[in-house]
C-alpha cells in the first residue's frame, strides 16, 4: 500500500484537558497536497472568547500562502498568495473585525476576513492594499504588532532603526518615531515588539527594551500618540546579546524577553 505523502501540519492542543491526562493534540492539514517543502513559519488565534478562526503562514516552493480556518470543523474559509517572504501572522486583537497582518523582511500587509460568521454567505479573504508611505523595498521590516486594544493599529520596527505606526483605515504610514531607545542610543537596531494596554516595548541590541506611553493626543502639543519613556538594558552584566522576543504576562505585570543566545529572562514592568 502506498504511504500518504508527507504534508505540512498544525498541531493543536487543548490545555483544559483533565488532570492526569495529557492534551491530545488535534491534528490540522491546511496545506494536504503542498508536498515535503511546505514550511509551516506562523499561526494566530483569532482574538474571540473561543478561538475559533486560525490564520497559518506557509512558505514553499512555488509561493508563499495565508489559510484562514474554522480549525474545530477544519473548513477553510479563505486562502490567498503571499507576494514576499514572510515569517510572522497576527490576528488583530479588534474582536469585530477579523483582520490579519502579515510581514517579513521586505513586506507587511493586512487581509480582511469577511463574512466568517455569516450562517448565508460564503466567507471569503481579501487581501488589502499597500499601506501609503511604507516603501517596503527601502527598509527591513524587524517585526510588527497590533496596538492594543483593538485600535486598527499597528506597529512595525525596521533595521533602519525606526518604529513606524501604521493606521490600518486610512491604510497608510501615520507617525515614525526615531531612537526608539532614546536619543543617546540612536544607533541600536530595534529587533522586536510587545504591545500592551498602555505603550509598547521594544527590543534590541545590546539587551536594550524601550518603553513607549500611550499619550492623549488631543492633550499634547506636537499631536503624538505614544512618547518615548526610558529604556534600560535587561541582559545580564557583562553581556550585550540582543534581544529577539518580547512577551507580557497577562496581567501586564512582568514582561518575559528572549535572546538571540537562546538565554529567557523576566522582569516586572516596573523595572524597565
């Protein structure tokens, strides 16, 4: 009998499995003919109480490729082509409005999920349009983040050392921030973001996080929405390794952050 050909796969596990009983993990093969060389390289939950929408970024050998699913039925409710190398998909945490972004070194870009709860009509996914003032060909796109709460906003850092703040309703480029880890420390490349409900953080080299506020703009002279805070440097003493993830505990009180030695640390907020 011939062997089923080998297919990129996404495992899920559900973490309330009883006590005792380790999760099952349920098996999903958005990609069932994409052969051996189909790479797996991101997947986001839909920011709804359930989960109930996946967004899966692949990359192979003929194209690279967005797959939106209802992951509990396995019904696949859009697919499209992905004009760029990719490496990194977020659902937007804006839990009326199913958009996905997508980025890699030279791209970033949104799609839209319509109709995924309409029991009448086919859901489809719309890939939108490049964002006005982005020259994605002229920087280096690090990362990207969605501003939280769902604002329609998002945050990208480049290798050029700027975080830009994207809007994605006028779908254009609307405010660029220099120095992200202030202006004594212009030249320190930016390599990662964490949004939360009061700024975003920003990793770098030399173990550098950056603290950007929230700030109201009608409040503020120049009209900003976020200002530089301070930033300190979170690698141990006598390393300068930089840093290659952010994340937040759920609370907001303590932020892990991962190296590019492969080395994890932890801190409260407080201490950046």
């Amino acid at each position: 009998r011939r062997l089923k050909e080998p297919c990129a796969s996404v495992g899920i596990y559900d973490l309330r499995a009883s006590a005792g009983a380790g999760p099952t993990p349920r098996r999903l093969e958005p990609f069932p003919k994409s052969g051996p060389k189909t790479r797996i390289v991101g997947a986001s939950f839909s920011a709804d109480s359930e989960a109930r929408f996946l967004a899966v970024l692949a990359t192979g050998p003929v194209e690279n490729t967005l797959t939106v699913l209802e992951w509990q039925t396995d019904r696949v409710l859009g697919k499209h082509k992905v004009d760029g190398a990719v490496d990194r998909v977020f659902f937007c945490p804006q839990q009326d409005v199913f958009h996905i972004s997508v980025s890699g070194p030279h791209l970033l870009r949104v799609s839209q999920l319509k109709d995924a709860l309409s029991k009448s009509r086919e859901s489809s996914l719309k890939a939108l349009p490049p964002f006005a003032g982005l020259d994605e060909a002229a920087v280096k796109i690090m990362d990207h983040a969605w501003v939280e709460p769902g604002e329609g906003t998002l945050v990208a850092c480049t290798q050029e050392g700027q975080v830009l703040l994207i809007c994605t309703e006028e779908m254009q480029v609307r405010a660029t921030y220099e120095s992200p880890f202030g202006e004594d420390r212009p030249t320190v490349t930016p390599y990662c973001l964490q949004c939360f409900s009061q700024g975003f953080l920003v990793g770098g080299g030399e173990g550098l996080v950056g603290l950007w506020e929230k700030v109201d703009a009608a409040l503020d002279p120049d009209g900003a929405e976020f200002k530089f805070s301070r930033s300190t440097c979170v690698a141990r003493a006598g390393a300068s390794t930089p840093l290659s993830s952010i994340d937040m505990t759920s609370t907001e009180e303590s932020i892990v952050f991962g190296f590019r030695s492969g080395d994890i640390g932890t801190l409260p907020l407080p201490a950046i």
